[in-house]
C-alpha cells in the first residue's frame, strides 16, 4: 500500500471556525510532513514530524496546530483562520533513513477555503 | 541554502513527441538529491524519478528519464513519446536531510505542460 490518505479532499470554513485536516499512511514511514500550497506556487514545507514528534515548525502561525497520534496519522488543527490562509494543504510521509532514495509519497490533498 | 530554478513557466509539446523540462539547482551539500514531481490538476504530487548526487548513470523510469550534468547544476525531465495524460504542472525539488530526522524538499517554481493532438 504506497497511498497517503487525506480527509476532507474539500473544506469552506468560516474564520471563527475550528476544523482538523487528517492524513493516514500505512507504509510504515516515521517521518510525516505538512506542505502548504498557494495557487499557481510551489508547495512550501510547514511542519516535520519525526518518530512522532515535532522536528521542524516553518514558523508557521500558531492558529495552525499539528498532532501526531501515532506512527500513521498526522492532523492538522485549525481555528481563527484568515482568508489568505486558503491553499491546498498536501500531507507527505517518508522514510528517516538517510543514503537511500527516500522519495516523499504525497497525498490528494485538502482544498481549504476560509470565508 | 537550496535553491531550484525552473525557467519555463509553460511548455507544449505535440503527442507522441519527446519534450525536456529545464531545472537547475544550487546547493553547497556535497551530497543530495534531486527529485521530479507531476501535479495533475487534482493535486496530488506524483514522485516520478530520483538522481543522487553521487549517481554515475542518469535516472531512467520508464518514459521519464533525467539529464543530469552535475557540473553545470542542471537535472533536466525528458519525456519521451508524451502522452495527453502528460499534461500538468511538473515540478523539480531538492532534498535537505533534516538533523531532527525527515528530510525538507524545497521546490522550483514549475512547469505547466500541455500535451497537443
């Protein structure tokens, strides 16, 4: 199974909402990613987890909070978010292992609407 | 720190013709790699092929395969016998190993490519 799962595939939420983007592997990867994508740009990396556990924070703001229950689920929690905050949001899970060709399998992605 | 350039915003090409995409990096790492991605317009990020730094011979996956001339800093995506489902935004990338454990993939800018009858 070499598929990253991401729930929902659509999202409009108001900006006094609070929604969670969810992403689910089963590869077996420890290392679990939240890229952000503008429309018409590269994806731009926003957090890292690794065996679990937060590694790299993009300096994102803090109105976007990431979790990672266990080894094949990684979320994204949103609240108070802005208009520009509207992208597609990608999930990616890797192996850690360093030396080896570790590509990033990338999910569908969550088209995020913020009205 | 890693930057990829890619320089054609928008590609065409005619079925069944071959067509390169052009991609050049810059890095001070002895050792990386270097990554091509497809993003249909329903926007997964589909991994293509994969060159290593220290790889002798360039990548090959099927149709896709890589020109990769290190000392000029260039990984160009040749497509050969392109095909209607070709058509997307093809997107070059460079791995940074992260000491916290995973690795970043800092991606050019993209080329939009539209495959013709």
């Amino acid at each position: 199974d070499t598929e990253v799962t991401q729930t929902p595939k659509h999202l409009v939420m108001g900006m006094t909402n609070k929604k969670s983007l969810k992403c689910e592997q089963h590869m077996g990867h420890r290392a679990m990613y939240w890229y952000k994508q503008k429309a018409k740009k590269p994806p731009e990396l926003m957090f890292v987890y690794s065996y679990e556990k937060l590694s790299i924070n993009e300096s994102v703001p803090s109105r976007f909070s990431p979790e990672c229950p266990n080894s094949s689920l990684l979320n994204l929690h949103l609240h108070a978010l802005q208009p520009e905050d509207s992208a597609l949001y990608l999930c990616a899970s890797s192996t850690n292992e360093g030396g080896v060709n570790t590509e990033a399998f990338f999910g569908q992605g969550t088209r995020l609407t913020v009205v | 720190a890693q930057k990829i350039t890619q320089t054609q915003p928008g590609m065409f090409v005619q079925e069944k013709e071959a067509v390169t995409l052009d991609c050049t990096y810059d890095t001070s790492d002895q050792s990386y790699g270097l990554f091509w991605y497809k993003q249909p317009s329903s926007g997964e990020m589909i991994f293509l092929i994969y060159q290593g730094s220290y790889d002798e011979q360039n990548a090959t996956e099927g149709r896709y395969s890589l020109n990769f001339q290190k000392a000029r800093k260039s990984a160009n995506l040749v497509i050969s016998a392109s095909q209607l489902g070709d058509s997307a935004m093809y997107f070059c990338a460079m791995r940074e190993w992260l000491t916290g454990g995973g690795n970043k993939l800092t991606f050019g800018t993209g080329t939009q490519l539209k495959v013709e009858l």
